[in-house]
C-alpha cells in the first residue's frame, strides 16, 4: 500500500478534477466519476471543465431545468447519466438540505448511485473506508491475485469487492482511501494496462501472482462479447417548405431554417430528450426508405410529402448495436410545428442538445449544400444518386 500510495503522489496525470480545489469536493468528485463510466478521460476533461462553467455549484444543477442540462451534456454520450446526475443533485437539495452526505450507505441511496460510484466519492471526497471496483482495478486484482476464469461472473465479482474492502480497510493517515483508491485505479490506466502491462515500472510488481508465474499477459480472462445488433435507420431532411397561404418560399420566415424534433420520454430510448431529425428503425423486410415514409405517416399524420433523394450515409454504435443511417431529403406541402418539434437556425440549433452522430450529419449536409450551390445546380440543391 504505502508504495502505491507514493508512486501515485509522483506519477499520476494531471486532471482537472485532482486539483486541490477540485480534489475533496463531493460535487465535483460525482460529476467527474459519473462523466468517467464508460468514457474516456481524454474525451470527460473539456466536458467537465465545461459542465462547472455552466454549473459551478450543486443548488445551480438542482435548480436547473434538465433541458437546460442535456446541451452540456451533449456528445459525452450515454444521456442517462446526465438525467441521474441531474436528479441526484436534486435529491441532495431536497433530503440532505444541500449537504452531500459522507457514508457510504447515503451516497448509494441517491439516483442513479451505484456501489462503484458510492465508494468513489465517499472515499476520495470523505476518506471513508469503501472499496471501489472498477475495470482498471479489476484488472489489477486479476493480476495481483492470479483470478481464474471471467472477472464479470458473479463469484469472481465477490472475491474482487472482497479483496477492495480488506486493502482499503487497512488504510491510515499516511496512506488514506483518498489516495488509495486513485491509486489503484491510476495503476491500472498507465502500468497494469490491457495489453503489455508495464511490470518493470510497477510499484506493487513484486507482490503480483501473476508476474511471478510470467501469466500477467494472460489475465484476466477475457469476458464472452456481446452479440453486436445490426439496425438499419432513417431520417429525414425537409425542404422546400410551401406555405399553405401562398406566400413565396423566399419570403417565409421559416425558409432556411432545419426541422428537428425532441425525443419523447419513452423508457429505452437512447436520446431520450435530445433534438435529431425526425428518425426511425427500418422494420424487418422494410427499406429505409419505405421507414422514412411511414415514419412521416405514423408519428406526423403527414399525406402531402414526397421522400426524394439520400443525402448521407452514416454508420455509429451506441452500446452492443451498430446502427447504419441513411437520411434521405422530403418535401412536405404545408409548414407544421407541434409538441416538442419545431423550425430552427443555424444559431438556434448550435444551443441545442444534439446526439454527436446527428449534428456530424447536419454539418454534413450543410457542407453538401454549400457545394451544390457553388456548382450552382438546379433546380435542386441535392442530387440524386
């Protein structure tokens, strides 16, 4: 432990959320470890500098309406969080008069709170005795202690949260949770890593089961992967807007601005509450085209529209589906808006919460756009295929 401890004193990055100021804040701690799961640190470090920026304290989250939240949010991915975080800060103003609370056992009873994240900030905020596993410290365990067979099943996840709770219980002034528990976690992002663990540099290497029987390459076993779904979607563009009084499209208000609806709060979507072009899942034996028209149909009680050509092609993943999306230009006959959909600009639409995937396909088709009028092509700004 104690070499540990002195090796992450000298070794660890230098992230905004270990500064001093930052270091024993439980607000900030939260934020900067439910920003971390399932997401890089290189990726969470702007996004947090940015979140405090805006909500600098935990009242100002709580009393932030969540819409106002989601932008900053955006592109970090996994929306959910946002939502927890959200109602976590709430629940702190609400039950703990503001005061984020110190054991274990309160952190976990708040949304969204699990035992990975109650050991985070109650030890490195409060120097509570909890363990924390996380995959970096599994990774460590796996090694250290020479752990057979897949770290995720249920009696190795036993023996990893046991081992947690007996190292961190031997904590003392010189050597606190607050700078164990990084520590661990540390190891395992820059020297126990995934492939060629640095053992040479290790400052436990010499109590590592796995080094002595020269298997550190071996472990841990690696978890079964997750079957990938494939899902084939559509969006739709809308243009060449005719208003129903006549008016020129030159002329109407709305012309040049994009058509963007807000998910609902359907449970298992994976937007839910961020704004994207009108967007479906092709059915079995459906073209993304025909999905885009019945889309059009179902959910917008359209008849007067016509699907013309693809404008971009865009492939991403979100969790265990990888997700192929056409998006095709329609023109509608009448201007609409209605519950949560509307006409934005540019400026309007750079305020928005957007899933990353979607504003990449704006900026797209903007790009697309700019080109066609520059080749000056009519009477049409798309092309077809």
């Amino acid at each position: 432990m104690r070499e540990l401890v002195k090796w992450f004193a000298a070794a660890q990055r230098d992230l905004p959320w270990r500064h001093e100021e930052n270091a024993r804040d439980a607000y900030r701690v939260v934020v900067s470890e439910v920003m971390l799961q399932q997401t890089t640190v290189a990726a969470v470090v702007p996004f947090y500098q940015r979140f405090l920026a805006r909500f600098p304290t935990l009242e100002s989250l709580a009393e932030a309406p969540f819409e106002d939240v989601l932008p900053f949010w955006a592109g970090l991915g996994y929306y959910s969080r946002a939502r927890n975080l959200h109602a976590l800060a709430r629940a702190v103003v609400e039950k703990h008069g503001g005061v984020f609370p110190r054991e274990f056992r309160e952190v976990l009873a708040l949304p969204g709170v699990g035992r990975y994240t109650a050991g985070a900030v109650s030890s490195i905020a409060f120097d509570q005795k909890s363990p924390i596993v996380d995959a970096n410290v599994a990774r460590v365990f796996s090694r250290v202690f020479c752990l057979e067979g897949d770290p995720k099943n249920s009696a190795n996840q036993s023996e990893l949260w046991r081992r947690a709770s007996e190292l961190v219980g031997a904590c003392d002034q010189k050597n606190p949770p607050s700078q164990f528990n990084p520590a661990l976690m540390e190891l395992g992002a820059l020297i126990c890593t995934p492939r060629a663990p640095q053992c040479e540099k290790c400052p436990v290497a010499q109590f590592c089961l796995a080094r002595a029987q020269n298997r550190q390459n071996e472990l841990p076993h690696a978890s079964p992967k997750r079957e990938i779904v494939e899902l084939r979607d559509a969006c739709v563009y809308l243009k060449s807007i005719r208003p129903s009084d006549g008016s020129t499209v030159g002329g109407h208000p709305e012309f040049g601005r994009t058509f963007l609806r807000r998910r609902d709060g359907e449970a298992k979507i994976w937007w839910r509450g961020m704004w994207e072009l009108p967007r479906t899942t092709a059915r079995e034996n459906e073209g993304t085209r025909e999905a885009a028209a019945r889309m059009l149909r179902e959910e917008f009680s359209l008849t007067d529209f016509q699907i013309g050509a693809k404008l971009q092609t865009l492939r991403h993943g979100v969790t265990h589906h990888r997700i192929t999306l056409d998006c095709y230009e329609a023109e509608i006959e009448n201007l609409f808006t209605g519950e949560n959909c509307g006409w934005f600009d540019e400026n309007e639409i750079a305020k928005l919460a957007l899933p990353s995937t979607m504003r990449a396909l704006l900026k797209k088709i903007g790009a697309q756009a700019r080109k066609a009028q520059s080749e000056t092509v009519q009477p049409s700004l798309w092309s077809e295929e």
